[in-house]
C-alpha cells in the first residue's frame, strides 16, 4: 500500500541488519558517559556527577535528535531530559527499594 500510494519501495528503507548494527552502536555509545563518570570520580561524588553527565548527554541527543528531524530543537531538549532524569530516578529508586 505505501508503495502504491506514496512511491516508496519497502525494501529500500528497511533493512533490519541496519537497524540492528545502529541500535548497537548507539547503546554502546549512550552507555560510555554515565559509565565513565561512574569510574572516574571518586565515590562521593559518583552520584551527582554521573546524574549531571547524564543530563548534559540527554540535552545533547536531544539537540541532535531534533537537528536531524528537522524539529524544534528547545521542545526535544526539554522533553529528552525530562523523561530521561524520570526514567534515571525511577531507577535509582528501585535500586534503593530492592537494595541493588
């Protein structure tokens, strides 16, 4: 039906291969920052650092995301920080709940 109505052949933009290779490389790369702060920083620190390393990546892929798609850049910052510092807390939490 897309092929039909839009012109657009199916197997020319799907590749999951594609997609396999991309999203591996991007939760290798998104894993690098917290993972480092994590290591570096002495243990007092390792808390706030990794929270504040995190939100500057979560503004970056944000600012990136929305320059690529052609959005507005300021929504897709606030939002990506918004919902990452939630999703990062969430985690925290639980890991504090259970004692991980």
């Amino acid at each position: 039906m897309v092929e039909e109505k839009y012109g657009i052949e199916y197997e020319e933009f799907t590749n999951p291969w594609h997609a396999a290779i991309s999203s591996f490389i991007a939760f290798v790369l998104g894993s690098l920052p917290p993972m480092l702060s994590i290591t570096v920083f002495p243990s007092d620190y390792r808390i706030p650092a990794t929270v504040l390393i995190v939100a500057l990546s979560l503004l970056v892929t944000g600012y990136t995301s929305a320059k690529l798609g052609k959005a507005p850049t300021k929504t897709a910052m606030i939002r990506n920080l918004c919902i990452g510092l939630l999703t990062m807390g969430v985690t925290f939490l639980l890991g504090q709940l259970f004692s991980i």
